[in-house]
C-alpha cells in the first residue's frame, strides 16, 4: 500500500479510536496480548530470520536488541496487559471554571490523534507504540529499522488480526528517504512525530520535519563517583549501568571519579569487571581512559585499554566500551556533564548529602540520580507502565513518557445562550 493512504486510512481510525471508552480500548489490549501468546512460535520463527542476517552483518551487541525470546514474548505480552490495567487520561477533567455569566469551562484530557513512530532495531518497541498509542486513544504510524523487518511483519499481522475492525490503526511504513521527507512534510494530517534511536536518526528527524516532534533515545550518560562515596557500592552501581544491557540508551557512557578515590576504585572496578565476564560470559570492557587513569589501569595491568581521543566524551557507546576521566572536584564533573551531556540520565554516587544536592539540583537531565544506578531511567521502572521512551527535551514531555504524554487537551465551554458584545 502507497504510504499516503496509509496515512490517509490511519488518519480516519485516530478518529474512531478517541471516542471509543476506557473499557473497549483495554479489551482491545487484552485481545493483542492474547494474540502474542497464541502466536509466540510464529513470533520467534520470524525473529530468527533478523537474527540469522544480524549475525551475518556481525552487528554485536545490537543483536541482544533484537532477540524475540518464548520468555520475551511473555514479557511483552505481561506489559500490554499492565497497559490495559493503567489509569485512561483521555476525558480527565484538568481544570473547572464557572464564568461570572454562568457558562461553565473545562480543559479536558483528549486524545493527541494520528502518531507517527520512526525508531531502531527492538521490536518490542513495536507492540509497546502500537498498545500505548492505542490506550491513549491514538492512531500510530510506525516505521521501524530494517533489521528488524520480519519480526515487526510479524507482530504488526498479529495486532491487526486481534484489532479487527479497528485494525487500520496500526500501521507498519515501508518508506524510502525521498518518501520520508514527504512524510515530514504531512503536517495537519501526522499530529505528533517521535524518533527513537541514535542521534544520528533523531538528528535527521529533528532537523528535516514540519511535524511536530519529541525527542528521544540518544544518550551520553555520566555517572561522577565523588571522595565521599561508600567504594563497594559505587563499584556495584558502575558494572550494572555498564553491563547489564549495553545496548540501551540508559547505560554508562562516561564514568568520572574523583582524584583522591580514582586508583583505589578502579582496583574494586577492575576486578568486579573481570568477576563479571567470568559470570555473566560477556566480553571484556574496553575502556578509553585519560591520562590519570591511563597510567592506573596500565599499572593495574587492565586490558584492554585505550587512550581517550577527542570523540571519546562524545559518545554514545552501546558496546562493551566505556571513557574514563579523572577530575579534581565535584566542580570539575560538573563541568564535563554540562559540556558532553545529551540531557538522558546523569548520577552521583556520595555518601556526602551537600554535594549529592548540588548534583541533583545543577545537572541539567532528565533523570538524575543519588546513589542508583541508572538503569532505572525506564518507564515500567517509574510506575508508567510501559513507555514510548525517554524524552531528552523540555517542551510537553521529558523524562520516561507514556500515556499522559500520548495526549493533549482542549477546552469545553457550556452555556445557554451567552454572547459577548
């Protein structure tokens, strides 16, 4: 089908979709999670095929991004229905103003309307547009990367198979780039655009539509251990943000230490990173260091270990890579995070409550944190059910966003016959 009538026929389901009440809409969630259960083999057939090329393109760690699992089907299919079960913004009631004339005014929570996804890799991002979209009301557009084409084929038939006669508010594009500047261009018909990914992709997005958008994904995440930080817990917070799932945006990036701990940390680090690849059998971190921490990992005999050129604190690894600086102060790691920081997620780890507050009140993030790691910048983790993903700008959402995000609202005035002269 010609993208355009695929926005067209989406477009005329938005409208179908914001009148239905809270309970048909989680019946429709419910029938979709029974559908993914129903059709897991199906599911994991299709997903091999991804898996087969991903391998052959050797793409590394972004292949654990695109595994469908019989237990990660189950998981998505818990989450939709964890969905189904939140609380429906649409039709809430924000504000009530009764005029001097007696016309009665409310600003009411509705639905936002057509919704257009362009994201990578992970399929489950998928169901988790398509079900939140729907709760909120929504109609979605969702364009999804390649190497994942056969498993959101797959997961797109499914949804469409349990939605019925509301099934047209889905839809999977399969769009040139000539054809996606077309798309940036449907404002009036596309509501609200969201990239989710690289910066590369959000860059591209951000920087081509006339629709307007909301940001998310891209990350370089910090985290600064201070001199009052308690050692074994900041050595147990560092390896999860950095191991635990590499290829998320949440992950650790940057790690900065304070001068007076730096050689006393990276010893526990180091060795908690190799107890860790003898227990979790993932590779070895390759770590970009500079100068202090350099000579104390070389001494310490880490491999492998590189020097830090001038990209380093600019990047965004999702890999078993990470940078290292060394700094004199918390100043100083204010400073770097104020410089290199995309605005994801940024930590302290301190045992000292003045600079923990400091931290928290002058890192300019979305999510920041005390003494926590930050694989905890998700949506389910917040109480939000699942999530679109992590807004890095200011305007209408930041942070996790899901349903109340997926919304906007408009004013209701009733009366009996006031006019104005």
């Amino acid at each position: 089908m010609d993208f355009r009538d695929q926005v067209h026929k989406a477009k005329i389901a938005s409208r179908k979709m914001a009148i239905l009440s809270a309970e048909e809409k989680n019946t429709l969630l419910r029938k979709i999670a029974m559908a993914l259960r129903e059709n897991s083999e199906f599911l994991e057939r299709e997903n091999a095929k991804d898996i087969h090329e991903a391998e052959k393109a050797n793409l590394g760690p972004m292949i654990d991004r695109l595994l469908l699992t019989k237990e990660r089907i189950e998981g998505i299919a818990r989450d939709t229905e964890k969905v189904a079960e939140l609380k429906d913004f649409v039709g809430e009631v924000l504000y009530e103003h009764t005029h001097a004339n007696g016309m009665k005014i409310q600003k009411v929570r509705v639905s936002m309307g057509l919704i257009c996804m362009i994201y990578e890799s992970r399929p489950n991002v998928t169901v988790d547009a398509a079900v939140l979209s729907l709760k909120s009301g929504n109609a979605v557009l969702l364009k999804g990367g390649k190497e994942a084409m056969h498993s959101n084929l797959a997961l797109i038939k499914i949804m469409k198979d349990a939605l019925l006669k509301y099934s047209e508010a889905i839809q999977l594009l399969s769009i040139s780039r000539e054809e996606m500047g077309e798309l940036f261009k449907m404002k009036g018909k596309i509501d609200l655009l969201i990239p989710r990914g690289g910066k590369g992709l959000i860059d591209f997005v951000t920087e081509n539509s006339r629709i307007p958008v909301i940001a998310t994904g891209a990350s370089v995440v910090h985290t600064f251990v201070d001199e009052f930080a308690d050692l074994d817990m900041a050595v147990n917070i560092c390896v999860n943000e950095k191991v635990r799932r590499v290829a998320v945006c949440n992950v650790l990036d940057t790690l900065l230490l304070h001068e007076k701990i730096a050689e006393k940390f990276l010893k526990k680090f180091t060795e908690a990173f190799h107890e860790s690849v003898r227990m979790r059998k993932h590779p070895e971190i390759e770590i970009f260091a500079d100068k202090k921490s350099f000579e104390v990992l070389k001494n310490l005999k880490y491999e492998p270990l590189q020097k830090v050129d001038s990209e380093s604190y600019d990047t965004e690894w999702l890999d078993y890579k990470m940078s290292i600086r060394v700094v004199s102060d918390l100043d100083e790691a204010l400073l770097h995070i104020r410089e290199h920081s995309l605005g994801h997620s940024e930590s302290i780890v301190t045992m000292n409550a003045e600079n923990a507050k400091r931290f928290l009140d002058e890192v300019d993030a979305a999510c920041v944190y005390h003494n926590v790691s930050t694989c905890f910048s998700d949506g389910a983790e917040f109480g939000l059910g699942a999530e679109i993903g992590i807004s890095t700008q200011k305007l209408h959402a930041r942070g996790p966003f899901a349903l109340e995000a997926l919304t906007s609202t408009k004013w209701m005035v009733k009366g009996e016959g006031q006019v104005r002269w």
